[in-house]
C-alpha cells in the first residue's frame, strides 16, 4: 500500500499541536497530533446532522444557520442542500488553515460549499459567533469528539451548562442546535434538558448503511418560552 503524503501542516490555534493534511489514492485526511479529525472515507453523519438540524427550513424565507467546525466541508455542503435560495449560512472555523485548504487541494470534495453566495466564512471560535450574530434558526455544532473525550480542551465552553444557556438564547423560538458526538451522554442530554431544550438522540452510520454509529443530539429550543415566544 503506498505510504500517505503529507500535503500541508499548520498549528492548532491556542498551540496545543498540529493539524497535518494527509492524501492517499484520492482519499483525504486531517489529523490533529496523530489523531484523525476528519475523513474523506467516510462523511454520512456529518451529512445528516446537516438533514436533521435544517429539517423544514427550506419553507422558512431568510432561514439562517450557524455551522461550526468546517473540517471538509461535508455538513457545509448538506446544509446548503437542504435550504432554500434566500437562505444565509455562516460557517465558524478556528483554524485560518482549514479554511485555506477548503479554498484549494479540499475544494472539491464536498462540491465547492465555500463558493456558494449563501456562505459567509468567520475564522473564529463559533461560541463567539454564535453570541455575537444571531439569532439563528439552526445551529450545527460538529467542532471535536462530542460532548465528552474533547481534543480541543476549550471546546468544553461549548457543552457545560453555560454554553448550552448560550446556544438556547441564541437561538430563535421554535430553533434548533444539533450536536455530533462519537457517541452517546447521558450527562449531556440531562444538561440540554435543564437548558431548556426538547432533546432527541438520532444514531447515525459513518459511511452508507455500514460503519461505525455515531450519535446526533437534536435539541429544541420551545416554541413560547420565559425568553422569547414565536413571532
Ligand atoms: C470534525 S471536523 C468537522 C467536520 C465537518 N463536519 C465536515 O463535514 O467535514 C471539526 C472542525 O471544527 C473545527 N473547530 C474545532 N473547535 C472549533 C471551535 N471552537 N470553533 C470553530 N471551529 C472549531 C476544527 O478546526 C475542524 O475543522
């Protein structure tokens, strides 16, 4: 078997190592510190979170979306599938690199999402964007591991009571966060549940009806609640 090539490196941002873009036979890899992020192999759940975080909301006019962690573009690609024309998305990624590499050797993978004119890209932490451009109707977080087994130890900001009372005010009524995760936590859907949130677990194949399940937390905000009611 021919050996990986490594096609470009870059720091993680905050220096905690490396991320390293790998090419083998028409496959690509990210990997941070030996670990892989993120697959060209495989890319089914990514997608579906996309499917089931934007369900309905090609009807909506001006729906807007949040997607965080761009990684190869595959959720980027299905959320811009589902919606509709006047849709407006805004994709955060930490990493200037990832986005670099999106614009060049990663263009084509997930079919050019970075062109779209609906796509707006924010080189930054998405906990940051998504307090400050709000609100959304849907926000989709595939940023690490899930909830738990972080590899980007910030990230836990994300999913402790605090960040989750942050995703649930910056959503709209009736608005959605969906969360990838490697795999199921029970502590984390009691956490969605005392934010506020309906919460729904969906489990998800990696490739095409095989590989490894991975588990999509779909969390609601109500449409009338004690911050808001629908309009
Ligand atoms: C697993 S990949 C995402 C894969 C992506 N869903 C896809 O379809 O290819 C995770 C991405 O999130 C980025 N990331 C990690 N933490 C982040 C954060 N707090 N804010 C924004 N991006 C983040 C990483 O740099 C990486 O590009």
């Amino acid at each position: 078997m021919k050996p990986w090539e490594v096609l470009a490196r870059a720091p993680v941002p905050g220096g905690k190592g490396e991320f390293v873009l790998h090419h083998r036979d028409g496959t690509f890899v990210i990997r941070v510190n030996g670990q892989e992020l993120m697959s060209s192999r495989v890319h089914g759940s990514e997608e579906t979170l996309a499917r089931l975080g934007c369900e309905g909301l090609r009807a909506t006019p001006g729906a807007r979306v949040l997607v965080g962690g761009l990684g190869l573009g595959y959720t980027l690609r299905a959320t811009l599938d589902v919606l509709g024309g006047d849709a407006q998305v805004v994709v955060a990624e930490l990493a200037e690199a990832i986005v670099a590499w999106n614009r060049g050797p990663l263009a084509s993978l997930a079919g050019e999402p970075l062109q779209d004119g609906r796509v707006r890209v924010e080189t930054a932490d998405v906990k940051r964007v998504m307090r400050g451009a709000g609100p959304w109707n849907a926000i989709l977080l595939d940023v690490d591991n899930g909830p738990s087994g972080l590899t980007q130890p910030s990230n836990a900001g994300l999913y402790d009571s605090a960040g989750l009372a942050a995703a649930h005010a910056a959503l709209k009524p009736g608005g959605v966060l969906a969360v990838w995760s490697a795999g199921p936590d029970e502590r984390f859907t009691r956490r969605l549940q005392q934010a506020g949130f309906t919460a729904e677990l969906h489990s998800s194949r990696a490739g095409p009806g095989r590989g490894t399940r991975h588990t999509l937390f779909l969390a609601r905000r109500r449409r009338t609640d004690r911050q808001g009611s629908a309009p």
